[in-house]
C-alpha cells in the first residue's frame, strides 16, 4: 500500500510557508546570479552605455564587439584555450583510467595490505598537493619539464587520484560477485573482467570526471608556479595576466571575463543533472 | 573478493600505474617540502641542514613572526566567516530545496551552484568590478534598500576587506555544503518524518528535532572540507589583493604568505626553505584540523549511533 505523504492543514501558516520558501530561494538565485548576467551583457555593449544604463540589455544603439576585438588582438586567448583543454583533457583520462584500474584492484582481490594502500589512497583527499609546491618546482626544473604542460599533467593526474579511487571502489563494492565469476567460469582473463566492470559503473566515472576537471580547468596555482610562459599559459592564468594589464579597458575586461566563465557554464548546465544527482548519491554512501 | 593463489601479477598491473604517480607527484613532494624546511641556503648556493631553525626563525624573528601571526590570524577569520555564513546559509538552501512544498526544485539547484563552477580568479575580478566605484553598481544596490550612503570601497579599506573577500568567497562555495546537506536530507526516511508530523511537531520542531541530529554526519564533513579549503586558500585573494594582499597585509592568509614567501614579492626575495617551512606549518594546521574531525568530532558520533 502506497501512502502519501501527510500534508499540513492548508491554512494560512501552510501558504506563509509555501510562500516564505520560495521567497528566500528567488531572493537567493538573484544573488547567485546577478553578478554572472551583469558582465556577460555588459560585455556586449560599447563604453558610455556600460556606466550609463548597466542594467539594460545591449540595444541596437549600444551593441559593440570592441572589447572581444581587444581581447583576441592583445591575447593568444586560442592557444590559451587550446592549452587548457588538453592539459585538462588528458589529466581526466590518466586520473579516470589510472584510478579506476587501482580502485578495481582494492575492491576486488583480498591480498595484503589492501586496507593499507587503500588508506594510502585516500590521504591525499585531505591534505592539499599544493603544500608541496616547493618540492614540486626542483622536481620538475630537474626533469626539464618547467613550462610545459606536461608539469601540469602529471601534477593533476596525481591530485585527481584520491578522490577518485575512493568514489570508483566504493562503487564497484557494490558490483554484484555473481556476473564476475560467471565471467571467470567462462574463462575471462582478470583484465577482461575489468573491462566488463568499467560501463557498470559509468554514473560514478561521470561524477569523478566532472569533480576531477573542475579544479583542473579552474585552477590558477600551479600554471602560475610551473608553466607560466607565453607559450604554456591555461585560460585562467592568461586571463588573469590579461585581466591584470588591461584593468582599465572595460570593454576589454568583461569580454575576457564573459570568454573565459562561457565554455565552463555551458558545460555544466549541459551536465548539471549528472553532477548533482552523482554528488547526492556519492554523499548518501 | 577472491583470495588469489599464483603471483598476482595483474595486482601489480592495476595498482601499480595509480600508487606511482600518487607518489611520486604528491606523497613525495609533501615529504620532501617538510625535509627542505629543516634546511638552509649557503652563500655558495648549496643547502645545509639546519633542524628546526626556520621553524623558531617564523615564529620568533621580528622580520617572520608578526607576518606568521597575522596570517593565522586572518585565516581564522576567513575560516569563521565561512563556518558562521556559508555553512548555516547551505542548510537554510538545502533544507529548501528538499522541502516537498518547493517548485522547480531542479531549476533552483542548479542556479544555486552555478557559481560554484566558475573559476576563484573570475569570481574574484567579477566582484572587483561590482564593487568599484566607478561603475557604481554596489552603491545603486544598496540604494534599493535606501541604504546607498552605506557604499564603501569595502575591499580598500583595512577594516573591512577581508571579511569582504571572506563573504566573496561564502558567494562562491556555499553551493558545495548546500549540495552535501540535501543528499544528507534526501536520505532521511520519509517514515520518520511522518511520524512526527502524526504527533503533530511543525515543519521547525521536525527539522531541529530529527532530521538536523540525523545528518550531524554531513555537518562534521562539512566543517572539516570547510577548515582544510579555508587554510589552503590562495587565488582570490592573489586575484583580487595581488600578491602583497593588502591594504597593509589586512587581507594576508596563509595561501599567500606561502606564495609571497617562496617567490618573493617586489623588495623581498623569494626563499624556496622559508617557503617550505611555511607550507608546513600550513600542513600542521589542517593535519590538525582533520585529526581533530576524525578523532574527537567522528568518534563522538559512533558512540552516539551504538
């Protein structure tokens, strides 16, 4: 027998409540938003009308390009995009692929010291990888990779992961023994098998990647510390060297930052349910 | 789980990739930092240990010390903030957005957390230009409220930029408690709250009552998650204040004192042993923090469960 759920007398403290819930959640959105929506339109309109009507959408009269024009001609913001993709892009693969053959491994076999590496593993989730940055730099100026961006790409891939061994094996935990062995049985190869565990646990591969690339995309340390030439710049440190040089260029300044805030709100609005419902379910275990 | 019998050589091939970078990248730097911290440059360039002598040079030396001690400082109030704003503004959201009575539920989650995504450096010039007094907007804000003769350049000021920044940040993360609170919330059986309800306890009773002890779990993970971002903090305030963090060092955390110290920062030469030894007292600190969480806070609860 389904039972629904007991509802409050529908008086007027029921709608008060209603009312007073949506109230904060409106008021709050706005707050969220607002910041976001003022520079992005306001990136889209020629000077005078940025300070004279900063609130209006850009109109016929006030629509200018002059700030994204200044952005490509003073930046290599391609290349920098360019840059960011692939160190991000390869440092998710190496972290998915790398923690999940080792998450497979804990979850799966009974052998020593499987609750100590396990451990081990998950160290890193709360002590942050920038405490050793000093180390970090002699490492990489000795093996000659300073400036590029395979310094990043070993860096992230290790900061990734913890975190993601930790969330792919308790969700392989949960993989049911039976299908295993009747693979075994079948005659499967210990590596086949984690081939046929991997699309098992996709939504939890989804939830690691959004939460490993994130920080990636985003981060402004360790460009700034190992890979701040020209030539090895990420989105975020360029605009931030931009952002620093053309402080006084309006136009300029909301262009690069609406460039750089884009790609990442339109990924995330695309994979927002997949992140929030993979955070949710990740949490509850 | 399968007790294996041969030498498992596909043991190594899964678990070896993973440990060795894991390793090499970030267990070994850590503990490489904590040894370059115990030694000192010479003038011919080579390092000789030293024990703890930098470690009693920052915190005793007039030229260390009080940069050390304001930086701490600081932090805890960057931290306070977030425990006494961000943390109780993401249960007030969370307790919202799980509520049945609530529409678009879906559509305000995921307003609510689109700053979370955004990067700390956009945020950061994205609220420098709110503030700047040449656009203006802060103060056409405030005046909604009749309040415009409030607007102040907040973050110029010493008194009031770090919390300013503080509440800048809260901006920016309070979408990762909120989310960490509802899948906390979600995971109350829907009996329980009934059952209350039929006793006849109101929406306040119910949530202080049984679901706000029931996801204590989540709000000593948050505290922690909270402490160990808070004193590893570093590029809004590098973004927004630049490297010497100021007004006159108002806004100076441990995140940038590192950096500060390491690279150097205008008159002051960058000290790749100094900055070591202040990257571990920044590991003391939330080796502390986390210690602290799992022992006293984590093993409080169990006792409570059995």
């Amino acid at each position: 027998m389904t039972r629904r759920p007991l509802r409050p007398g529908r008086g007027f403290g029921y709608w008060a409540q209603v009312l007073g819930a949506h109230a904060v959640l409106l008021l709050y959105s706005g707050i969220a938003l607002f910041p976001i929506v003022l520079v992005v339109i306001n990136s889209f309109k020629e000077r005078r009308s940025i300070f004279r009507t900063p609130y209006a959408l850009p109109d016929a009269e006030s629509f200018s390009l002059v700030g994204y024009q200044t952005v490509f001609s003073g930046a290599r913001f391609d290349l920098y995009f360019l840059n960011s993709l692939f160190v991000t892009g390869v440092s998710l693969a190496l972290v998915l692929l790398l923690a999940s053959m080792a998450a497979h491994a804990l979850a799966e076999y009974r052998f020593t010291g499987n609750a100590f590496l396990g451990l081990y593993l998950a160290m890193g989730i709360m002590i942050p990888i920038r405490l050793g940055t000093v180390s970090i730099l002699r490492m990489m100026v000795a093996l000659g990779l300073t400036d590029t961006l395979w310094s990043l790409i070993l860096v992230y891939t290790a900061q990734g992961i913890p975190l993601a061994v930790f969330i792919l094996s308790s969700f392989m935990r949960q993989v049911p023994g039976e299908l295993k062995d009747a693979a075994r049985i079948d005659g499967a190869s210990e590596y086949r098998i984690y081939g046929l565990i991997l699309p098992l646990v996709r939504p939890a591969l989804g939830t690691v990647a959004v939460f490993t690339m994130i920080p990636i995309w985003n981060d402004l340390w360790f460009p700034l510390v190992l890979a701040s030439s020209e030539r090895s710049k990420t989105v975020i440190l360029g605009a931030q060297i931009f952002l620093g040089q053309y402080v006084n260029d309006w136009n300029a300044v909301l262009a690069s930052l609406t460039l750089a805030m884009v790609p990442i709100i339109v990924l995330y609005v695309i994979f927002s349910r997949q992140l929030i419902r993979g955070l949710t379910q990740g949490a509850v275990k | 789980m399968k007790p294996t019998k041969r030498f498992p050589v596909h043991l190594v091939v899964f678990l070896a990739p993973a440990t060795l970078v894991y390793t090499v990248f970030m267990i070994y730097p850590l503990f490489d930092s904590l040894r370059l911290s115990m030694f000192t440059p010479l003038p011919d360039r080579t390092e000789t240990f030293a024990g703890l002598a930098n470690y009693v040079r920052l915190f005793t030396d007039a030229n260390w010390a009080p940069f050390l001690w304001n930086a701490i400082r600081n932090n805890f109030v960057f931290f306070a903030v977030h425990m006494l704003v961000q943390n109780p503004l993401g249960l007030l959201l969370a307790a919202l957005l799980s509520s049945h009575v609530v529409r678009f539920r879906a559509v305000f989650r995921t307003l609510l957390f689109l700053p979370t995504v955004l990067s700390i450096v956009l945020v950061g010039f994205i609220w420098r230009l709110i503030m700047s007094p040449i656009w203006g907007i802060s103060e056409d804000v405030l005046g909604l409220f009749g309040l415009a003769h409030l607007n102040q350049p907040w973050l110029g000021l010493e008194a009031t930029a770090l919390v300013t920044l503080s509440l800048i940040s809260v901006w920016q993360w309070v979408g990762i408690p909120m989310l960490l609170f509802l899948a906390a919330l979600v995971g109350i059986p829907d009996e329980l709250i009934e059952a209350a309800r039929v006793d006849g306890a109101n929406a306040w009773q119910v949530f202080w009552g049984i679901k706000f002890p029931l996801i204590l779990p989540t709000v000593g993970i948050v505290g922690v998650l909270t402490f160990v971002a808070n004193f590893n903090a570093f590029d809004l305030i590098y973004t927004t204040q630049r490297a010497l963090a100021g007004p006159n060092f108002s806004t100076d955390i441990l995140g940038t004192f590192f950096f500060r110290t390491f690279f150097g920062a205008q008159l002051q030469p960058g000290n790749p042993t100094m900055g070591a030894t202040v990257a571990g007292v920044m590991f003391l600190i939330i080796l502390g923090g986390v210690l602290v969480y799992l022992f006293a806070y984590q093993r409080r609860l169990q006792r409570i469960e059995l």
